[in-house]
C-alpha cells in the first residue's frame, strides 16, 4: 500500500510517522511519500522520517520529492495537509481581521474565509491530478478550513474523499479521561459542522453521563479551569450555568461564536499572532529534525497543536482497509442524516467506514438552540466555496455579509476590499 502525503515537509508529518509505525499499526503499508516544494522543509522533515522509520524497524520505506505527480502516482491513500501562504499568510488574515475589530482565526471569521480563498483551488488541483494519476484513491483532507475544502472537493471534485480534523477525537479522549475510562468504552453523539460541533450524549454500558460530566465541567469552571482543548484557541469559562441550560458541550472553537467580544479581546491582547508563535516553534522544530541525532519526537511538538493527529489519520486509514465498519467523527456530506440541513452539505457527525466508503450515520435532529448557527454558518461557508471556485468577488462579497462573525455590509465591504488588495480574489 502507497501512502502520500502532500504539504509533507509539514512539521506535523514526523506525528503521521510515529503512528504509521505504532505496535498496533497493521496497515499493509510499503511505500510512504513526503510530497513537498519547499526543500528547505522536506529535506529535515523526510530525513527526520526516515530515522524514525528506522529505529522502530518498519517496513515500509520513506521517499520525498518535490513532484506532486511522482507522489500521486499509484497512490492508495493520499493525505492533504498544505498551507497555502505559510504561516506568513496566516498572519496577515488574523491582522486583516484585527484592523477592522474583528476575529482573524484561521479557521473561522474572516481569517478562515482568506485562507479558504488561497485554499480550495489548490486542492482542487491536487484533485485533478489524482483523477490522472491515482484515479481509485482515497484522500484524507486535514487541509484547513478542513469543512470548507471538504465542501468543495464533494461539489467540485472528488468523491472519495473525507474532511478530517482532530477537535472531536481530542474532545473523546479528554471526555474519556475525566470519566477515568477507555476511549473504546465512550460512545459520542456528536453532530455540527467542522469546528461548529456539539457533544450532545456521552454513553457508556449505555447510560448517557453527559449531565454529570457537565456539572463536572460548570465546577472546573468554576475554579478558574476549562476543559482542555487545542493549543492554538485562546481559554475561556463560559459564564456560570450556560452548559447547563445548553445541555451539550460545544467544541472549542464554538467560543468564537458564544463569546466574540472574550475572545478578540485575548486575541488583541495576545503580544504576538498565533501565526508568529507557531513560526518560532516550527523553526526550533525544524532545527531538530535537522539534527541525524534525533531519532524521538521532541516534546516540542506538542507545542504545535494538533493533538491526535496521527491516531486520528492511522484510525482512517485502517478503517478504510477493513470490511467490518467502525465508527468515526469525520466531515462529509449529509445525504439527509442532519434534519435541517441540505443533503449535499458537508457536516462533521459520527460515520460508519469501511471499505466500502463512508456512511454517515441518522442523528436526531439539532436543537432549536444550535440549528440556527448551523444553518447561518452553511449559507457562509457555501458561498465561500462558490467565491473560492469562480474567483467571484460578488460571492466573496456575499459571503462575507453572511458570515455571523462580520457585523454588516460596510463591514464586509471593507475586508473584502483588503482582500482584493492582498490579491486573494
């Protein structure tokens, strides 16, 4: 089996590594390829690889080039992990968003929209050239916004594809650790859209523990403590009593939206961009994986974020090699499982996959509470696609205005108008 992953000079890919190689990793795997551009990220990443590999005696061997062709090229799986623009491109969307006092997060607001707009097309080529090269591959989308991408390759290019993120695997094991049981003994009835999700039921030996695990959660506040979450999102308690009346327990970035002001305030407040705190990080960590020495995941990538990434990304692919059906928390379409939803929108919800593709499995209907955001947030994120896919700035226009996170049309006019000067539309 051929893996390729493309953006692999990403310091996330050695995570990847070290769970292709896990005692329990049994994936059949020959032949892993570290797709790149940029040599002055792949060549320490690939090498870095390729010790890992060694020391824990795989048997798979580890190649890197800088043509997406040659990495698509029989390919089995492919994984798409690119960050268009880098991190300096990241930076300048969260200080496009802070000019005009609003949220520049990577993934929601305007910040997500910019990155949106660099994204889509190039991953829609990625798809194109799968179609001539690994016509009959699966492609695992990590590619932020991941819900987003998602969309877009489903409407516009590809079937087997799924959207990936690890906020809901993070939420099970933390869920998991606080009842002090196994990730395998807690079921999740989780339901929303990418980085817009609800924890609505936690079963175990099937009793739902959700309203013990939130008064846990209301007294954690309570102290000055939050249920941990990923490393990139500021902390936040909710006010005393709120997942109370919710009922649910919203994922992290669902903050943005309960708590907007909160949260441009901790950003604005922040000496540094989440963009230039991950430059500094990525540039220590590439500095290591330069080192031959090295042959251990440093702790500094857990500084990095993405908490889960690998088991979340081996989880699937085992899935998807296998013809008894497991149940995972991943981004496709609806197809009619999401009451109040268009069946051909992309919703983040626990499916049964296996070989025979991905099913997402009937949830009951969102409540009143959340269904509105959902809906709002669709209508944005659709039109973002369609702005993305025809380089329209009206769509982009429109968007923008339908976005819950930009307060008007003169509002959104003026972000639009940056930008169109920052040449992404």
């Amino acid at each position: 089996m051929k893996l390729a992953i493309i953006g692999g000079g990403s310091t996330y890919s050695p995570e990847i590594l070290g769970g292709l190689t896990a005692p329990d990793s049994a994936l059949g795997l020959t032949e892993l390829v570290l797709q790149d551009p940029r040599p002055e990220r792949l060549g320490p990443v690939a090498g870095f690889c390729r010790r890992l590999a060694s020391k824990a005696g795989a048997s798979f061997a580890v190649r890197d080039t800088a043509s997406l062709d040659a990495a698509l090229d029989g390919a089995d799986f492919v994984v798409v992990q690119i960050r268009v623009g880098g991190q300096e491109g990241r930076h300048a969307d969260i200080r496009t968003g802070l000019d005009f006092g609003l949220i520049g997060q990577e993934t929601t607001g305007v910040g997500g929209f910019a990155k949106a707009l660099r994204s889509i097309p190039e991953v829609l080529e990625i798809a194109r050239r799968m179609e001539q090269r690994c016509p009959d591959a699966w492609m695992l989308n990590f590619t932020n916004p991941s819900g987003m991408v998602t969309e877009a390759l489903l409407r516009h290019g590809r079937e087997r594809v799924i959207g990936l993120c690890n906020v809901p695997i993070e939420m099970h094991m933390e869920v998991a650790k606080l009842l002090g049981r196994p990730r395998e003994d807690v079921q999740l009835d989780w339901v929303g859209l990418n980085h817009l999700g609800w924890l609505r039921k936690v079963i175990v030996d099937g009793d739902d523990l959700l309203p013990g695990l939130i008064e846990k959660i209301e007294q954690m506040n309570a102290s000055g403590q939050a249920l941990s979450g990923p490393a990139n999102i500021p902390e936040l308690q909710y006010p005393p009593g709120f997942l109370r009346a919710l009922g649910m327990i919203p994922s992290s970035y669902v903050r943005y939206f309960y708590a907007t002001d909160e949260m441009l305030e901790s950003i604005q407040a922040a000496p540094r961009s989440r963009a230039q705190e991950v430059m500094e990080i990525e540039s220590e960590l590439l500095a290591l994986y330069a080192d031959e020495r090295q042959d251990t995941l440093p702790s500094q990538l857990s500084k990095r974020g993405g908490a889960w990434y690998s088991r979340l990304a081996v989880d699937l692919l085992g899935a998807l090699q296998s013809d008894t059906p497991t149940v995972h928390i991943v981004n496709t379409q609806s197809r009619g499982t999401v009451e109040g939803m268009p069946d051909d929108a992309v919703v983040e919800v626990p499916c049964r996959i296996s070989r025979a593709g991905v099913e997402p499995t009937v949830q009951d209907p969102p409540q009143e509470s959340i269904i509105g955001l959902m809906r709002h947030v669709k209508a944005y994120e659709r039109l973002a696609v369609e702005a993305a896919v025809d380089r329209s700035r009206d769509k982009a226009y429109m968007a923008l205005v339908a976005n819950p996170l930009v307060p008007g049309a003169s509002k959104a006019r003026s972000v639009l108008d940056r930008l169109i000067e920052r040449g992404l539309i």
